[in-house]
C-alpha cells in the first residue's frame, strides 16, 4: 500500500487528515488556511535609551515596565527597607534574626552566648579543656548530652583512648595509665576525689552495668563490725562516720570512742 503524504507542494511529510499533514491540518483547524503565517513579527526595542531588550507593555521591556509598577518610574528603582542595627553594643551591623546580625546570631546559636571566647571556645564543662563543637559542649558532651540528657564528668570514660570493652559480669573495662580497671568504679573515685577502700563497692540504680553515669551510680559500703562487744561497735562506727559524715564527729562522746 502506497503512504500517503501532504498534498500540499513541496510538503512532503506523512498525511494526517483532510488531506494534509499534522503541521497544515493544525493550522487548518485554527486558521482556516493550511498556509497560514504564525510567525510574530519583530518586536522593537524597549523605549529606554540604551535597553536592548524586546518591547513588552506600555514600550517597555519586562524589567522597566516592572520598574514602573513598583516606583511609578520605569528607571527609578524601589528602596531598600532599612534594616535595624543588631543589639549587641558596639556592633552596628545591620539586623539578621532575633535581634543580633548575622554574625552574632550564628555565634548564639552554636555556643549559646553572643560573647566570643577568643575564637574557638571551650566546653561549658568545668574543668573540660576540649574545644567547643555545639551548644557549648565539646565533642564528647554533646554526645553524652543527645544519649543521656546530661553532659557527665570532665573526663572521658574511655582513659587513655582505648576502646571500651565489656568485662566478667557485663561491667564495662577501660586501661588507665595501662591497667585495666571497671569504668564505674573509676567514675566513682573521680566523683569522690579518692581511691574506694576494700568495703565500698558501686551499684547501678536502674541495673544497667553499661551505663556508667554519675547520676547512675550510688556507693555502697559492705563493711561491719569485728564483732558485737559495744565498743567495737562504738569504734566502727566512729571509723565510718569519719569516712562519710565527718562534720558528726563533733559529738564528744564519739569523739572519745575512736
């Protein structure tokens, strides 16, 4: 079978309908005339001197008739808001949110203070001499902070850098200074500024040996007396007020028992 084609002259493309192609069947339909010029003429120029740009309303090109909704002016331009100074003294740069310019906003939102702290902060922790990573807290606070909800102690669970492993029991292992020792007794003694006596050991409140938190962690003492004569009671009692509560030695008469 023959293919037919557009039986316009010259045409050649596959025939569509009415004896057209796709291209003069369309301009048919909307025309009435398959030959039909839909080609714009030139646009001339914007009426602005020196603007290149095509003329779009009123003789203007798209930016200057914009110009003209906004000012009334088709080369006039709008002015800009002036903005607020931000409130920190002495700064005087312009206002960029809650109050501070862009530099001091930043500086709240990642250290919590509009003051610098000689550029790279120090964590908020006492005593933590690690640089400033977010909200005030240093790399490993702000961990614990997101994991816990607190920031913990100064120092760093894991000693001398090695990594935490679980020991007999399911007690969390750490190497200080190259001895292997249990991390909640070492959090203890940081806590009491001493090394625990044979007597004392450290329970976890809520039973998790994995979480080695102060606020976790609660001394206990498994000591007891020699035996029940009164005053080697009077004495071990004596000895453990003098470890735990030695503001209640004060009494005389405990005072002569030790």
């Amino acid at each position: 079978m023959t293919k037919r084609i557009c039986m316009l002259d010259d045409c050649g493309r596959p025939h569509r309908g009415l004896g057209y192609c796709n291209r003069h069947y369309l301009k048919f339909k909307r025309f009435g005339d398959p030959l039909y010029a839909t080609q714009r003429p030139d646009r001339p120029f914007c009426s602005i001197e020196g603007c290149r740009e095509e003329s779009r309303a009123r003789g203007w090109c798209i930016k200057h008739y914009g110009r003209w909704r906004a000012t009334g002016d088709p080369t006039g331009t709008k002015p800009r808001r002036e903005r607020p100074p931000c409130s920190y003294e002495g700064c005087g740069k312009p206002h960029a949110a809650n109050g501070y310019c862009g530099t001091h906003a930043s500086r709240v939102r990642r250290t919590g203070t509009v003051k610098a702290r000689g550029g790279r902060t120090d964590c908020v922790v006492q005593d933590c001499v690690r640089v400033h990573w977010s909200g005030g807290y240093c790399s490993m606070h702000g961990q614990r902070v997101r994991k816990y909800g607190e920031p913990g102690p100064a120092f760093s669970f894991i000693g001398d850098g090695s990594p935490r492993r679980q020991g007999n029991g399911g007690y969390v292992m750490m190497t200080i200074n190259g001895r292997r020792v249990s991390e909640h007794r070492y959090v203890m003694e940081r806590a009491l500024g001493r090394p625990l006596t044979a007597d004392e050991n450290v329970h976890h409140v809520n039973g998790d040996r994995q979480d080695n938190r102060l606020a976790n962690l609660e001394l206990w003492n498994t000591s007891q007396p020699a035996g029940q004569r009164v005053d080697d009671k009077a004495k071990w009692a004596a000895d453990l007020l003098r470890l735990y509560a030695p503001e209640l030695l004060s009494s005389p008469r405990l005072g002569a028992a030790s």
